[in-house]
C-alpha cells in the first residue's frame, strides 16, 4: 500500500551549462548549450518519492518571483501536496548554477539559497498536522538547521520515521542526529559529519569504519550513498553493501535525490531499509541517463522493470 511522505526542505530553479569538462580554478571555458530545469534537493526528493507512487506532502518557501510561480506548477502537475508552500514577500526563490561536465556526467553546483533561507522554525510549527500525518519526514539542509530540527522534533515525538538527507554537507548538532531514524550521506558529506578530511580515501579504505563512525553520533541507522558503486547500509552491528546497476551516466544531477526520495517512499510503504536501499539505488541510477533533476527521476514502472532485471 502506498506510505505518506512529507518533505521539509528547498524548492530551485537549475541553471545549467554542459561543458566539455569541468573548469580549473581560475580557468575560463566555452560551454553549451544552456538549460533551465526545476530542481532544488527538497522539490526533487518530493517528486522522486512522489513517482514512486508515494502520497507527498511538501513544505517549503519560493519567492514572489517568475521562477516561483513556474515551480510551484511543476510540483503541483507532479500531484505533490503544496498547500504548505508559503510565498516570501520581496525574496528571489532558490537558484543553483550548475556545470555538468560531457563524459562523466558530473557536476558542480552553487546554490543560492534566496527563499528557501527563510522557511523557519515558526514556520513548521503552524504545518506540524502535514508532519504528524506522514508515515515518513524526509529533509534535506537546503533549509536552516533549526528548522529541520524543529521538523525531526515533531515527527520523532509522533513516532513517525525521520530521515536526514544531510546534503549539502553542513555542521548538524548530535542533538538533531539523535532525533534521526535514517541518516544518509554521500562520500563528502559523510567525511564532514565524522569530522575527517580524505572523504574519498577514507571511504575507499574504511567504508564500515567510517559508517560506524556515524552512528556513533547518535542517529537510528546510516546509509552511505556510493554513486555506481551502490550504497553502504549500516544498522546496529550490521553493515551491508547494496548493489547498483551499470547505466551510462550523461547527468549525475538529481540522482541522490532520487535515491533518497525513493527510499523514502519505499520505507513508507513498510520495506526493509535494505530493501528500500536496493530499489533507491536503482532509481539513481536512471536518473544519472536522463539531464536535469526533476525531469530525469524515474516512474515507477521504469524502476521496477530494471530491478527484475537485475534480479534476473
Ligand atoms: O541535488 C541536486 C540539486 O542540488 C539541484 O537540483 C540543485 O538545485 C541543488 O539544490
């Protein structure tokens, strides 16, 4: 049966560049064409959980601006719940620019956050019935922190499922990460929160280690996002590696996201976090052969197809 989700977290317009590869510092380079796409890790985590067949709910801030009235539509075509989307009086809505690179499919990102800077703690406390009424809150820290903190304290004291996106990598609280069900990191974010700086290495060298490391700052579970490479899931003692499927990757942008929305939704609906895992790494997967964020998350059929593929 189909599970609840509501997003807590930030709504962009992606300005995008493909490039033969990615700029040196200092360096200037010819690149093209230039795109716009919706976006934003809340909005596509909504619409990734959404196609999974989930019921979302999302709470969040745009501006007064062009943009803002063109993302609200987008997630509300996307059968999102938006009622708790404010509009901010004299604010841009968020903005991220973004050069993916031709090859690889990765990419940089600068975020302006505008809008979604100023959804606060008062804010989630005048939409805590969204919270209480999901199965699972998922955020990402597009957002304050207080004010992912403010919307894990309700949904933990309800005994609902929260789920940390903690992207991008930023300084969380123990008080917070205790307050988490299922915390999930890429390798950079996962080096910030254990406080080591060879995000890449440590990872390649220690995988467990550094998930271990995480759950010893208090959050229930931890997955490691690992790119084509899958995930890492650790709970209790346990640490499993969870396989991904080979895909050409032409844009990596919105692919976390999309794992991360599809665990939600499949969490909601009761799977194992194992399980969810499984299926959230295959959704990112797809969303790494298609450009844009929310124009390449995968349906649910598409998700499902591959995955008796895989299991074939
Ligand atoms: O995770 C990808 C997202 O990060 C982009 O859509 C961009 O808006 C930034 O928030």
């Amino acid at each position: 049966m189909a599970g609840r989700v509501c997003i807590v977290g930030s709504v962009n317009m992606d300005l995008v560049v493909r490039a033969p590869r990615l700029p040196a510092p200092g360096e200037t380079i010819a690149g093209g064409p230039f795109k716009t796409f919706p976006g934003g890790k809340g909005a596509n985590q909504a619409v990734a959980a959404a196609r999974m067949g989930a019921a979302v709910s999302f709470v969040g801030r745009l501006g007064t601006d062009a943009y803002g009235t063109e993302l609200r539509s987008v997630l509300s075509r996307e059968g999102v719940d938006i009622t708790a989307l404010r509009a901010t009086a004299g604010e841009s809505s968020g903005v991220a620019l973004i050069t993916v690179a031709e090859g690889s499919g990765e990419n940089t990102i600068v975020v302006v956050g505008g809008a979604n800077a100023k959804l606060t703690a008062a804010d989630i406390q005048g939409v805590s019935g969204f919270i209480r009424l999901a199965d699972v809150l998922l955020m990402q820290l597009e957002v304050p922190v207080e004010t992912a903190a403010a919307a894990a304290g309700i949904a933990h004291l309800s005994g609902r499922k929260v789920l940390l996106n903690a992207a991008p990598a930023r300084d969380v609280p123990d008080e917070l990460l205790g307050s988490i069900d299922v915390l999930i990191v890429n390798a950079v974010e996962a080096a910030h929160l254990a406080g080591v700086k060879a995000e890449r290495s440590l990872l390649e060298s220690d995988p467990v280690g550094t998930a271990r490391l995480l759950l010893e700052r208090g959050p229930g579970a931890v997955v490691v996002t690992l790119g084509p490479a899958g995930a890492l899931v650790a709970e209790g003692d346990a640490v499993r590696r969870v396989r991904s499927i080979e895909v050409e990757a032409v844009d990596t942008v919105g692919a976390g996201d999309a794992f991360c929305g599809c665990l939600a939704a499949m969490l909601a609906e009761g799977k194992s976090l194992v399980d969810a895992a499984r299926v959230g790494c295959v959704a990112g997967a797809l969303a790494a052969t298609k450009a844009g964020a929310i124009p390449s998350l995968p349906q649910r059929e598409a998700v499902r197809e591959r995955l008796k593929q895989q299991e074939a």
